[in-house]
C-alpha cells in the first residue's frame, strides 16, 4: 500500500495537487463542487452510480442565490444560454385561477441582485455542468456503486461496484481517497456514520407529478397566457400544489399532492396514470384540468423526509486516514415549495469549494470543515423551517384559514413578515438572494484563523428574520 505524505514546507499548491479528494455522486451539487475544487488546484475523482446521464427529471428553479453560486463556478453563461429567465411568480387560486399575489422577476430581480432568477430542464442542466467539470480536469466515473457502508477509514479507502442492468456485480474497485465529500442525495448511506440513531429517510405523504406540455398545443389549447410572457404560476389548494412555467421548448407542470394511494414506498421517477390525476385535480382551475388531458412524459416522485438529522456533517479522526463530509441533500435536504433546495447545495458547495481552497497544509482540513458545518447548519436549518411553513400556508384546506391567506395576500401592500409569500418579505428574500458563498467563505476563514471561537458563523443577518 502506497502511503501519501505532505511536506508542510511545500506550497500550498503543492500541498492541494497531492490532496486526493472523492466526491461520492455526479448530481447538480457534486458536480458544482468537483468544478471548484479542479480549479483550486485539487485532484478530484468523482464516482456516481448511474450509467449515463439519465435525459429524465422536471425543470429547476435557478433563484438569484442558485445563479450566484454557479456565475462562482464559472459557468452562468452557459447555463442562461439554456435557460429562461420568467419575468414574474404568479399565485393563483385553485379554484378558478384567479390571481392572488405577483412578484416581479425579471427584470428587478436582475437589477436588485446582479444576478437573474432563471428557469431550466434538469437534464440540461446537469449536462453543463458535466461537461465543464470534465473540462476542468475532474476524472468522473460512471456506472460506479459506492457502498460507504463498507469503508476503510482507517487505510484510506472506499469500494465501489459497477452497476449493470440493477444488479451490483461482484467485482468491487477500491479508490484511495483522503477527503470523501458525499453528494449522492437524501438517500445517502454515508448518513448513517454521523447518526446517533440512523434511520432511512421516510416518506412525507407527498408525491410529485412531472408532465410536459409542447408549446404549439397549449397553443392550441388557448393557454398562450401561461406561456407569454414566461412566468412561474402557482395554484394554492388543499393538501395539494400546482406549478408550471415555461422551458426552451416545453411547459413543464409540477402537481404535488397526497400519495397515500401509493402501494409501496419507491425512489426515483414512476409512471404516472393521468386518470388518478384527473380525479385528484377535478374541482381546479379548468387550466389545469386542460394541461393534464392534454399533457405527455407523465412521471412521479415520493417526497422523503429524515426523522433523525446527521449529529455532525463530518467524520475526522487523528488515527484515520480517511476524513468524510456531506454536502447538498445529504447534509441538508429541503422540500422543493420555494425553489430553494439546490440552490442551498450549490451555495454549500461554493463554500466548501472555496473553504478548501484556503487549504495549505493536511491538519488544516478538519477545521475547514468545522467552519464549513457550522456557517451552513445556521442557514439551511432556517431556509428548512420557511419552507416548511410555506407547505403548511399553501396547501391550507378549505375553510376560514384559507380564506384569510387570500386576503392577505390581496390586501397586504407592500408584503410584509406575515405575507403569504415569504419570498415577497422583503427583508427575508433580502437575506435569500443576496447570499454570496465566496464572500462569507472567506470572511468565515479569515475569522476563524483570528482567533473567532464562533467558527466564523454570522449570526447578524439570522437574528433579523
């Protein structure tokens, strides 16, 4: 067995190129990272299970806070080039559609940010941003099963499998590794190591539906005000949500509802019977109704929730060679109700990318990573609990609760801290959007070299909201 040391008189250039880093799954947010890090000067290798890049999932929200973070990754430019940029976030009633509230997008999300709030199809998405990690020089190996359960942190090392046709076939590959960073979702078995109690993530009693719309036939349909000008609609009903907007070429409508009919509880995109849903969505806006007839590409998610939280994102041990930390849902997964849940992946991996970056010498990893949990636990536990409240406020049943939400939502001028929009709050979308990984990266290192004992965690913007 080779043994990698560091000379601490070397540069930390040096000191990085020797660094082995393993990102554990090639989603949105490892990829991120792996783009970061390559260009920090690390050697990365990133190992996902899939065989190919599935050309499969629902649109994305890209709010300001997402588009930061990957104009911090080098590349917006290609991912506006793809994208489209909804000039406003329309709630609607579900009854009949009518309009409850409007935020405007573009173009003041633009000039209050300096960064657009974009719109994409996942699969473009994810295609970018393999292609530019790939062009950084990160080594990202496919059809790769990594099983962390089975670990040699002591050694060094993590095992992976190959994956063919679902079956793991029996011949394990062993990739030396000094950092493994899991980014392979809510599902992640690296979970179970930094859980008093681990327990697999449950369902939550929701269930996502993905159905696409080509233009010409909502056209046709008579439906051009859902697509011209481009914008992200949101229909507020009982235990249920409906939003659409438009793609480069598609509508894309996301239905969440109950999935207590569900047999059996599944990961991953299912089949969908249209029927079921034109059952569930009978009393809505006949919009609605429409695009559900009339829609293709019927595809359906269970929406998972942990009961236990990981006691720390972080395993690091003096007598290990193998150091661990989460990111992205593994660390922090948060429902998709305001568009936020990759947004906090990518800003989690601009700040250990640029955490890491700070990096000169092997005993300086583990505090990096203490700065790191500790600056993004504060955020995303709290971006968790707004999102958390919006299901709750959106979804209300029918009855004098909801009715009031409507009220406010019309009679409220200028939104507030009570309105039923949190991202019409203008000082909580203020403390969304304005967030700059880089920036507080940095500032959190540099406090934390000072002597801060607070682990450079800013507690000023968090005790406004």
């Amino acid at each position: 067995m080779t043994i990698t040391t560091y000379d601490s008189h070397k540069s930390p250039n040096v000191f990085r190129s020797q660094y082995r880093i393993t990102i554990v799954g090639a989603g949105l947010v490892g990829l991120v990272l792996a783009i970061v890090l390559q260009r920090a000067g690390y050697s990365v290798v990133v190992l996902e299970r899939d065989h190919e890049l599935k050309d499969i999932g629902a649109g994305i929200i890209l709010p300001a806070n997402a588009c930061r973070a990957l104009d911090q990754a080098g590349v917006l430019n290609k991912v506006r080039s793809r994208a489209v940029a909804p000039r406003d976030w329309v709630s609607h009633s579900y009854r009949d559609g009518h309009v409850l509230g409007q935020m405007n997008l573009d173009p003041y999300i633009l000039e209050r940010y300096r960064v657009p709030f974009l719109v994409i199809h996942r699969p473009d998405l994810r295609r970018i941003l393999f292609d530019e990690a790939q062009a950084c020089g990160a080594r990202i190996l496919l059809d790769t099963n990594v099983d962390l359960r089975i670990t040699d942190f002591a050694k060094g090392f993590l095992y992976g499998a190959t994956v063919a046709e679902g079956h793991t076939k029996d011949r394990k590959q062993r990739f030396a590794a000094d950092l493994a960073i899991a980014a392979d979702g809510q599902q992640s078995n690296a979970r179970a190591y930094l859980t008093a109690s681990p327990t697999r993530p449950t369902p939550t009693g929701k269930m996502v539906n993905r159905i696409l719309i080509d233009i010409d036939r909502m056209r046709d349909l008579g439906l051009d005000d859902l697509i011209d000008p481009p914008c992200i609609h949101v229909w507020l009903g009982p235990g249920s949500l409906a939003v659409g907007y438009l793609l480069k070429n598609v509508f894309n409508f996301v239905l969440t509802c109950s999935s207590e009919k569900e047999e059996s509880v599944f990961t991953g995109p299912r089949p969908v019977d249209k029927k079921d849903l034109e059952v569930v969505f009978q009393d809505w806006d006949p919009r609605i109704r429409s695009l559900v007839r009339n829609g293709h590409g019927f595809l359906k998610w269970l929406l998972f929730h942990s009961e236990t939280e990981p006691g720390s994102w972080v395993r690091t041990s003096g007598d290990e060679k193998l150091t661990l930390a989460l990111t992205g849902d593994a660390a922090h997964a948060i429902g998709p109700y305001i568009g936020s849940g990759a947004a906090m992946g990518f800003e989690s991996a601009i700040v250990l990318g640029t955490l890491l970056a700070q990096c000169a010498e092997v005993s300086e990893v583990p505090r990096v990573l203490q700065v790191y949990e500790c600056h993004r636990r504060l955020r995303t536990d709290h971006v968790r609990r707004i999102t958390q409240k919006m299901e709750e406020v959106w979804m209300l049943p029918d009855g004098p609760l909801q009715l009031q939400r409507d009220r406010t939502f019309i009679e409220q001028r200028p939104p507030g801290i009570s309105y039923p929009n949190a991202l019409q709050d203008p000082i909580f979308q203020r403390w969304l959007y304005s967030y700059n990984g880089r920036r507080e990266a940095e500032t959190a290192w540099q406090e934390y070299s000072e002597g801060d004992q607070s682990l450079g965690v800013d507690t000023k913007n968090d005790s406004k909201l």
